[in-house]
C-alpha cells in the first residue's frame, strides 16, 4: 500500500470472537510497542505516521480480502483520514462505491494535531491544505478530516451533541464547523456491557447481590472493601468511590478541595492513574486522613468493580464528559451519583424526579467548586434515608444497554448512503 510517496508492506491478523470477524493492521514498526498513542505521558512522536498507515490500510485491507462495505463507520482522529481518503483518492473505485461513511467522535478534546509535513506523508496534497478541509490552525488536523468528509457525524450523548456545536471550550475551535453541519450531527448515548458490569453475576465480589437485596449485598462489599484499603469500617458514613484518568478534564483538582473538609462525615477510595501533580495531591491527601482514604495508583480492573459494588457515592465531578460510563455502571450496583450538569452526565443522572424519570443521583455546575461540596453535603445528609433508597433502586432499575441506541445507529446508518 502506499505511504509517503513509497509502498509499504502491511500484514492483517484475524480473529473471530462471537459472531464477529475483526482484522487487524500488523505493522510491528508501528504497533509492536508500549502504550496505543503514547507512553510514559507523552504521545509518540510518530503519531502521524503511525495512523496515516492505519487510515490506509482499512481501506486497501478490505480490497485485499474482498469486503466490500455499506458503511465505514470511523471513530476519533486516529480515523479521520479515512473519510478524506474515501473522498479523494478512492471516491472512482468501484469497490467502495454506494458506501456510506459515519465519523463518530468520542472526545474533542484530542485532535490528532501535526505539522504540515504529515499531509503529504499521509497521501494529500495542496489543494486538501485550506480551512474547508484539512488546515487547521497552521497544522494537519485528522479530527477534522473526519468532521469535513464523512457523510454523516455522531457523538455519544445528545447533549455533548449540542455542547460541541456552541461553546468554545467543547468544540476546542471546531464548533463553527460542527453547527454548519448540525443537519448531519446526532447525539446517541453510549452503553454498557450488561455482561461485565452485573452485581447479580459479578465473580470480582465478595458478595453479589440483585436489586432485591442490594443493602445486604453492598453492606458486606462495602465492610470487605474498608478492610483491603485499610479503612475504619464504618457503615453510619457513606463510601465516596472515584475510578478515573487523573486529568484536568475529569475535575477531580477542583473535588480535592470539597472532599477534605468532609472526611470527617465519608471516606473516599479512589483508583486512577495520569497526571504527575494530581497523583501527588490525593498520595498527600490519603497520607494526611489515614483511616479514612485509600487511593489506588494503578490500573486494577477486579478492584475498580470492588469500588463499584461496595461505594454509596461515586464521583465524577467532570469539567466535560462526552458520555461519561462510570455513573451508568455505578447505577448498575446500587451507587448514587454525584456528577457534573453537563454531556451524557447530565444524560444520565437526574436529581429531580420528572415525569417517568425517577430522581437517581445529585448534579452541580461544571468547574464549581462550591456547588460540588453542596451536592456532596446534599448526598451525604440524605445517605441512609428513604430517598437515598429509592435513588440506589432508579439507578439500578434504569435501562443503560446498549439496545436502546441499536435503532438509532441503524438510522443514522441508513442516512449515510447515497440517495
């Protein structure tokens, strides 16, 4: 295939795993290291490369094995410049022709941003280098090769849709674009794996339990968790669980501030990895309120369904969250939310009952610190009531499998192809 002005040498592994065929790109150069994009905190500096490869062999692997799509479905920036190629260079080739194309972002956040010599290297020429197609700032931008050239664009939650195409500090300079293209943008809420996150089946408990005997169930969670963190077992105070990336978007440097002063009344068990001076931060924190704070600084994927199951509160105090699925597992296992008013967050976590919309969690401002600690007070005061009940049982109760969005891709699907 073609890369750089030169042909490369591509191989394709293949798996088949329930009922679906996957192919993947082998190019040991590119691929056969540490860390998807990056590693030790940096992104690789062959990034551009790495995924211009990628973007082209999708299209020239599925040539090589006869599959011949109705939609190429694209996530983020690592695929963007597969709808440019579907465009440009493989719009007269009778293997892709009457294919639809769907670019779904996940986190306009990360934009696949690189220098001018990435366009060339990735197969473009001048006449792909202005603010109508891949230009962005002075740089290549995938994310916007995909937001330019797919046929129609979906995000995952309605109301990220909607954030990304208005404010300047969701659509990180791309809004214009995103409203101009309103009519072929759709918000559709991402799932969960009903599987991998059931109370009911879960083998990383040390009790499972059912929505008819969640307080038994997380009680004994809750005092086995206490235990392996170290933590004074108390069942009068409510558990704050965190699992999260260590990142300014996610706002935990503005939640450091609120949860101090109220460990006196909750203790919080945290685990999550990222940046270097917000690790520091909660290390000092668990230092200063032993008894009361476990943080767990390495991915543990057993012990993030233990802060699931055994947490009364799970936090998620985002700036941002284009979807967002903590709350939803959280939900899962019987644990309130206190989530941020914004994306699939507010999607997802009502406090205020409605019509055939029970109340299940207790929302605040993004970037509030003072309206994160009165939700945090607002939780902690209704913890071990009626209300606090009820919420648990909202939660677990609530439909968040992916069959509800199956109809809704299918018809963004169908608005893809050609009339």
């Amino acid at each position: 295939m073609p890369l750089g002005g030169g042909i490369v040498e591509v191989g394709l592994s293949f798996l088949h795993r329930r009922g679906v065929s996957v192919y993947f790109v082998d190019y040991p150069l590119y691929f056969d290291r540490e860390g998807l994009y990056g590693s030790a905190g940096k992104d690789h500096e062959d990034n551009d490369r790495r995924f211009a490869l990628f973007s082209r062999a999708v299209l020239e692997g599925a040539k090589a094995i006869g599959f011949k799509p109705d939609v190429v479905h694209l996530h983020d920036w690592q695929t963007g410049l597969v709808a440019a190629h579907l465009k440009r260079h493989y719009r007269d080739d009778p293997h892709f022709a009457g294919a639809g194309c769907v670019f779904t972002i996940h986190n306009m956040a990360y934009q696949g941003n690189f220098p001018r010599a990435a366009l060339e290297v990735a197969g473009f020429g001048p006449q792909d280098w202005s603010s109508e197609g891949l230009e962005y700032y002075g740089q290549v931008s995938y994310l916007k090769a995909g937001l330019v050239h797919a046929d129609k664009l979906s995000t995952v939650s309605p109301t990220y849709a909607r954030e990304i195409q208005t404010s300047p500090d969701r659509g990180f300079g791309l809004e214009g674009l995103l409203s101009r293209r309103s009519g072929d943008l759709l918000g559709i809420l991402n799932g969960v794996d009903l599987e991998a996150w059931d109370p009911s089946r879960d083998s990383a408990l040390p009790r499972r339990f059912s929505v008819d005997d969640a307080a038994a169930g997380k009680a004994a969670c809750k005092e086995a968790l206490q235990r392996e963190c170290g933590l004074d077992v108390r069942g009068d105070r409510p558990l704050i669980g965190v699992v999260s990336r260590l990142d300014y978007q996610k706002g935990l440097d503005i939640a450091l501030a609120a949860l101090e002063p109220r460990l006196d009344r909750a203790q919080l068990v945290m685990l999550g990895t990222g940046d270097p001076s917000l690790t520091e931060m909660f290390a000092a924190l668990e230092r200063r309120r032993a008894g009361s704070v476990h943080f767990h600084r390495s991915f543990d994927e057993s012990f993030a369904h233990r802060i699931y199951a055994a947490s009364d509160v799970f936090l998620m105090p985002s700036r941002f969250e284009p979807c967002g699925l903590g709350q939803m597992i959280a939900m899962r296992y019987g644990t309130v939310p206190v989530a941020s008013r914004t994306g699939g967050l507010v999607d997802t976590v009502f406090e205020a009952a409605s019509e055939g919309r029970p109340a299940n969690g207790f929302l605040c401002e993004p970037g509030d610190g003072a309206g994160l600690a009165a939700a945090l007070d607002r939780a902690i005061a209704a913890y071990r009531t009626p209300d606090w009940a009820a919420r648990a049982r909202a939660g677990m109760t609530a439909d968040f499998s992916w069959d509800r969005s199956v109809e809704e891709y299918l018809g963004l699907f169908k608005g893809a192809l050609p009339r």
